[in-house]
C-alpha cells in the first residue's frame, strides 16, 4: 500500500513530498496525471490532489478512483471536482484568516486558531459532510466558512480543503516574496523577517503554525488509510523535543569564545560557533582545535554592501563561503548570515546550494527586527522543523531552512532599544514554558543564538538556565551541525511493501547511512486492535512505548543492517 502523491510541481506537489518526508511519512509515491485512469485503491487507498486545473478526462477518473472505494485529499477544487464530490463552489474569500481545528487529527493545535495565507475558497457542502475545522476572519465576528470538509462517496471518501495548504506553508516558513527587498522605515538592509507574511495580528505567537498546519495534512493522509502506518521518527530516539545550541562570534575576542566553549563542554553541550571569514578572531588552526568539541560554521557579513545590488550582495556571499572554506579548511555545512543582511527572496539559498552548504538559519522566529516588537518564540515565522527552501515555481532547493528562536541580544540585551530587556529571572519562566510547550505538545527542535561576546557581557545565566531546564526535562542539546547529521541520515531511509493482513503489519525498511539516534514510530493502538509483539528478520525485539501527540507509539532503534524486514502484530484489545 502507497499513498499517491498527484505529482504537478507547479502546483506544490514536490513540497507535499517535502511535507511528508519531513515528518516520516516515506510510504508515498509521485504519479503522472495519466496515471488517474489506472489507480486501484487496493494498491494505493490514499490521494493527495494539490491545488490547481485539472482537465475533465482527469476529473473522472478521480471521481471513477473516489467510487471504487479510494480516499480522496484535495485542496482547494476546481468546481468540476468539487460539484461532484458534494461541495458547490460560491466564491473565494479575502482576509486575515484563521484556521479552527473541530475534530481529530488535530496533533499539537491544542484549540490554538492557526493563521492561513494564500488561496481560499469558499464552498457549500452537503448536508450529509462532515464539518472537521472551520475558517474565520481574525477580530470579526463574520460567518465562519468550512475549512475542511469530508464526506462519503461511493465506496470511498472525500477530504476537501478549502484553502490550499501547500501554499499557506510555504509563506508562513518563508514569507511573501512580493515583500523581498522591501525595507520598513528605520532599517537600511533587507532581511528575512521583513518577509513574514501579514498575518493580520500576532495572536499565534507562542505556536509554530506553520508546521501544524504540515502535520495536518500528514496525519489527514495517515487517517485515510487502513491500515497501522510506520514512521520514521522525526526527533532522536527516545527525546520528546531537541534543542539546537549556536553562538555568533561576531566580534568577540578568543577569550570570550573560549570561556563560552569550556562552559559548555563542561556540560556536555556541543555548540555551533560562525565565523564572519574576513573577522574573526579566530584562525584555522583555533577552529581545528576548537572542533574536538564543537562545531563551526560560516557567517556571512553582508551589511558593508547593503545598498548594493541584489547580484552584487549575491556575489559577495559566495566569495564569503569561498573565503571560509580557504581560510578554516573546514566543510560548509550550516551558516546564519551576519544579523541576518539577506539578499532577494531565494537568491541566497541558491548560491548555498551551489556551494555544497545544506542548512541555513538565518530566519529568525523569535523576532521581527526593525519591523515590530514582538519576541515571542514564532512571532514571526511559525516553524521549528527542518524543511527544504521551495521557489515560488515549486520547485525545491536542496538545502534545509532550520529556523533560529532566540538570539540572546533580541532577549536579553539591555539598553539597546531592539531588545526585549528580559531579566534571567522572568526569562526563567519563559524557557520553562517554551520547553514544556515542545516536550509535551510540538515535539520539534527549539534554536538559539547565544553569541560568545554576550554570553561573557549579559547571557551566561540565561544560558544556564536553558542547559539546566532542558537537562530536567530530559531534552537533548545538539548543535546544529549535529542536528543537520541526523536530518539527513534520516531522510536516507524508506519504508517500503506495506502490507496490513490479519492484524499484522509488515514492512521494509531500508538506507544507506547509520545513526545512532535513527529510530522506527509504530502505532501504539490502532481501530480497537493494539500492539503486542515486534520482529525484525523474524526476531523478537524490545521497543519502548513513549506519547507523542497525546498518542502512545512504540519507538523502535534502527539495527545495524541496511536492510530489513519488520513485523508487528495487533491483537484486538479486550472490553
């Protein structure tokens, strides 16, 4: 069994991939519009249709799929789908919308109202749908209208979304790329968070909405299907959140840095560091020594050229990745631009790519810098997880956008009017909820930026009361160049020959890269039945039962072999 994916870059069908890889879900696979006419739903009982114009003779045979018994996902339907299906088209709809999420799955939304940018439409459903969230206007008190709506067809089913889902994600990650290179009054650079699309208000700044709304979609899929679904597991094994520990060396002295350094590795804590290439104080052979420990990575400083052209602020970025690489002798692996100085929309991402570096975390979440006061954690952007950057076209660029959440000069910094001003003793509270917000609802990485100048001047205590809070929680410290390790060596993994028969289920897994932290996510319980016993090449295994999203999964390690077979058994659970 296989979900479809209906694959039209155009219309966002590469990053409904992206979506799905990102949170485990391998078991899909991309097909042609010419495919339609021939799709079984015992082969494939899932559809996802993105947003877009399909021609009639498509049309039919996805209504011909829906009949015969397939589960049908589509975002936002032309009318020749959605009349049939039972949702008459009215009109679209305009605003500052907010996503009300009424019936499972709903994993991480909690009752939070997710905002929604991009295409939405307004539909009419039969009186026999099922109203499974609603759309309002933000601080208006208008009709809300169905947002997602599903109803029995035939044999099968049909999910219609009445906003296109792909889109929204990709602005609420990325922003509008009609806002690229426009300055607000009071900046003199172009940076990412003036980018953020207009959410109309900052009332989901303590949720990463974007990424909800992915995992909505992932588990909408996981519903359709009939069977127990295996992930691969999207967080190290056995951790229930990750956090990502950077520092910008910006212009601190060896000293600074190395103080910060031997604090962290007292504590076990292994950090990023970035080096601006033309000044640092730090030289190839400190950052060959320091790398026992720690990691570095590039900070590219685009401020000098600003004013200039966008192709001219391009250049000097990857004459920058080309002056590290010489001067350190290091790999490029992950960066964060210099106060985050940005050029264009993507143009950046690209020359990254070029240049062979695969995670960039130069979004700030936290803050919207000389564009507003917010400092909430997403106040900004809504995303914690990684995700690979996608052009306005569709298409994908292959290097991961890890957002940062907190920059220690953002938070902590007094007298400087930008700042927020928080003392270690509130920014002790606040560390506590962020973290038990993502240990026991989000269940992503949380990143942050302690600068070692700083760390030395005004943030080792709130520093410290980060490596404490997330240590009793039982959270893992990484950097982010060991976060981005286990990203791809993750997405080296498939799941394959999915087959669901007298309560067991069996499958494929197989990769090519070895990690120690990789592991399997199986349904703990699924339609009355639940789990009792786990193999592996037909071998009993021990796996640990652990919540994630108010559900119990078993988690089970990754052996050492390349490939191998699972089976677990269901039995059904006793009145």
């Amino acid at each position: 069994m296989k979900i479809a994916l209906l694959h039209a870059p155009a219309y966002f069908s590469d990053y409904a991939a992206e979506i799905c890889e990102t949170w485990g879900l391998t078991c899909y696979q991309l097909i042609q519009e010419q495919d339609l006419a021939s799709l079984s739903p015992t082969d494939i009982p899932a559809l996802l249709l993105p947003a877009g114009h399909y021609d009639s003779a498509s049309c039919e045979a996805i209504m011909a799929y829906v009949n015969t018994g397939g589960a049908l996902v589509c975002l936002c339907p032309q009318s020749e789908l959605s009349d049939p299906m039972g949702f008459t088209y009215v009109e679209d709809k305009t605003g500052h919308h907010r996503l009300r999420v009424t019936c499972p799955p709903a994993a991480g939304i909690a009752g939070t109202a997710l905002p929604v940018v991009g295409k939405v439409k307004i539909y009419e459903p039969r009186n026999d749908a099922q109203i499974r969230a609603w759309l309002g206007l933000l601080n208006t008190y208008e009709k809300n209208t169905p947002a997602i709506m599903s109803r029995q067809m035939g044999k099968g089913q049909v999910i219609c979304f009445s906003f296109d889902l792909l889109a929204s994600v990709w602005q609420l990650r990325q922003g509008d790329p009609h806002l690229a290179e426009i300055i607000p009054p009071g900046d003199s650079c172009a940076r990412p968070c003036h980018l953020a699309s207009d959410l109309g208000g900052a009332d989901s700044g303590w949720v990463p909405f974007a990424d909800l709304q992915a995992r909505l979609l992932v588990d909408t899929l996981i519903a359709c299907l009939p069977a127990p679904v295996p992930l691969i597991s999207h967080l190290p094994a056995n951790a229930n959140a990750i956090i990502l520990y950077s520092g910008d060396e910006d212009s601190a002295t060896r000293a600074e840095t190395e103080k910060q350094f031997t604090d962290l590795t007292a504590e076990n804590v292994r950090m990023n560091l970035y080096l601006i290439p033309d000044a640092s104080a730090s030289t190839g052979e400190d950052a060959h020594q320091d790398g026992e420990h720690h990691d570095i990575g590039v900070h590219p400083d685009l401020l000098h050229v600003a004013g200039a052209s966008i192709q001219d602020r391009v250049d000097e970025y990857r004459a920058q990745l080309e002056r590290f690489s010489e001067k350190f002798q290091l790999p490029l692996r992950s960066a964060r631009n210099h106060c985050t100085a940005w050029a264009g929309y993507l143009e950046l991402m690209v020359v990254a790519h070029a240049c062979g570096l695969r995670m960039d975390s130069s979004y700030f979440t936290c803050s919207s810098y000389m564009r507003n006061r917010a400092y909430d954690p997403y106040g900004a952007f809504g995303m914690a997880m990684p995700m690979r950057f996608v052009q306005p076209t569709g298409e994908m660029i292959d290097i991961y956008e890890q957002p940062t959440h907190l920059s220690d000069d953002c938070w902590f910094q007094s007298g400087d009017d930008y700042s927020a001003d928080i003392s270690p003793d509130i920014y002790d509270d606040i560390v506590e909820r962020i973290l038990t917000d993502q240990k026991t609802q989000y269940h992503m990485p949380y990143g942050v930026n302690i600068h070692p100048g700083n760390y030395a001047r005004f943030s080792s205590e709130q520093s410290a009361s980060l490596i404490r809070q997330s240590k009793a929680l039982d959270l893992p410290i990484w950097s982010f160049d060991q976060w981005l390790d286990f990203v791809e060596a993750r997405r080296r993994w498939r799941i394959s020959d999915w087959q669901w028969q007298n309560q067991q289920l069996r499958f494929t897994v197989q990769g090519d890269t070895e990690h120690h932290a990789l592991s399997l996510l199986l349904p703990a319980e699924h339609m009355g039945s639940r789990l009792k016993t786990v193999s592996v090449e037909d071998q009993p295994i021990a796996y640990k039962l652990i919540t994630r999203y108010r559900q119990s999964v078993a988690e089970l390690s990754l052996p050492p072999q390349k490939t191998f077979n699972v089976a677990a058994n269901y039995e059904t659970k006793s009145a």
